[in-house]
C-alpha cells in the first residue's frame, strides 16, 4: 500500500490523521475500521468468487467501492494498512468451530513498536462479533476491550500447544475462537476460501449477514431481521426480503450490494 492509498484507506475508516505509531494508534484503527467497514458476505452469496484477495482487488473494493467483506477481505487490508504505517504485523489463523479449520478466521498479531520485546498484541477488524481493541497475547490474564472481558487459555492438543479466546460477560463465559502461534502467509487461508465460497455448508451460503459496530452500538442485518443494541439495549424487527434489503444497506452501513 503506497501513502496515497493509505491515505484513502485512512479516509475510508474516517480518521483524518495518521494514529501515533504505538498500540494505542491501532486501537484508534481498529476501532474505525469496525465503525465504518461492515462484515458482510454478499459477494459470495451472489456468486462472485473466487474473492480477489489481491491488495489491490482489497483496495478496490473496501476503499473505493464502500463495500464490506468477510475476515480475509477485511483483515488483508488492515494488514497492508498497518504495514504501510511501519508496524511489524504477521497473520495468525483461527478456528471457530470444534469440528472446524484452523483457517476458519485470520486475525493479526502485531508488536509494540515502544516494547518489541513484550507481548505482541492481536488486533482484529474481521470476525463477526468483534473484539473491540487490541488485547495483549498474554494466556491467563483477563483482559477489558471497553465492553466486555476476555481471557486467552493455554492447552495441549496432540503434542502441540494451541490458545483459546475466550469472552467474559456477566460472570458467563463464552468461545470465540482458538489458534496456534505459528504465523501464517495469505495462501494458507486458499483451501478455506474456497470452502466457504462453494460448499453446501457453508455459513456464507445460508443467507445475507451485515454487521456493523455502529457509534451507538451493534447493528446486524441479516435475511428476515435488523438488529441494533444500544446501550445494552437490544430491539429487533422483521424486515421483508428483498424488498427492504437494499434500502437499508444503504441508509444503516451507507453502502450498496454492488
């Protein structure tokens, strides 16, 4: 990513300046991104694949074009961003599911440029529910991102040792996804990609999902339903396909399905 297009990039998460080059300059990132850039699988449910994951394909779409993307499209570019910003950033892959792949999700490992002998940080702009700021690859030490609390358990699995993220609310305890420290080059994620976009299966395959952290909180939108919390107050409303879809891709995530 060259500096115009991080500037576009910037732009894009609506952040007029360059964050400090520090894990408090990637929170104020990652807390942009997921302000302004939804999760969303409309590509894939419209037949367009295979995803262009290419820099420029990322660029195109995400910056250019407003749209969305799932956690390869969003974390890729976030990547190249942080790149571009002089951070030491490597791709780590995660699995969702018991029964899943250990490229189900991609998120980023990211050191501190003022402790690089420290904990590295994750960062994250592309799972569904999102972790809101960076949180300290520290196992055992229970962590606050501003909304809830999370905690990264070490186990043993097979001779090989692997991390499970673990969220923290109201006393109850919830998985959100494991992985092995073992960074990870965008073609590994290749063979998931294409699941996803092709098998039967697949989550992406079932029907429309939007999601957004929005100023005043969580919004989603899926086939039948919007969903918006605010102030851990949660309202629902049954929307009719598709004559309502589009009408409100455009006034609640201010994009389009094309």
């Amino acid at each position: 990513m060259d500096r115009q297009q991080l500037i576009a990039y910037l732009d894009r998460i609506s952040l007029s300046e360059e964050p400090v080059r520090d894990i408090a300059g990637i929170g104020m990132m990652q807390r942009a991104h997921l302000e302004t850039v939804p999760f969303e699988n409309l590509d894939i449910l419209a037949g367009k694949v295979p995803l262009d994951l290419s820099e420029a394909g990322l660029f195109d779409k995400i910056v250019r074009r407003r749209r969305g993307g799932i956690c390869y499209e969003l974390n890729f570019l976030y990547a190249a961003a942080l790149h571009a910003l002089g951070f030491d950033v490597e791709l780590r892959g995660g699995r969702i599911y018991d029964d899943g792949d250990e490229f189900d999700h991609v998120f980023l490992m990211v050191t501190d440029p003022d402790d690089p002998a420290s904990d590295p940080w994750i960062t994250d702009v592309g799972f569904a529910y999102n972790i809101a700021a960076p949180i300290r690859f520290a196992p055992g030490v229970i962590q606050d991102d501003g909304r809830c609390q999370y905690r990264i358990d070490e186990a043993e699995a097979d001779g090989e040792t692997w991390y499970h993220v673990m969220r923290l609310v109201d006393d109850a305890e919830s998985f959100m996804f494991s992985f092995r420290d073992v960074a990870r080059e965008p073609a590994e994620f290749d063979s998931r990609r294409h699941f996803f976009e092709t098998d039967p299966s697949s989550r992406f395959l079932k029907g429309p999902l939007v999601c957004i952290d929005g100023e005043e909180g969580r919004i989603t939108l899926s086939m039948h339903r919007l969903k918006e919390t605010k102030d851990d107050v949660v309202t629902e409303r049954d929307i009719d396909y598709p004559d309502e879809f589009d009408g409100l891709l455009a006034s609640v995530f201010n994009m389009s399905a094309s």
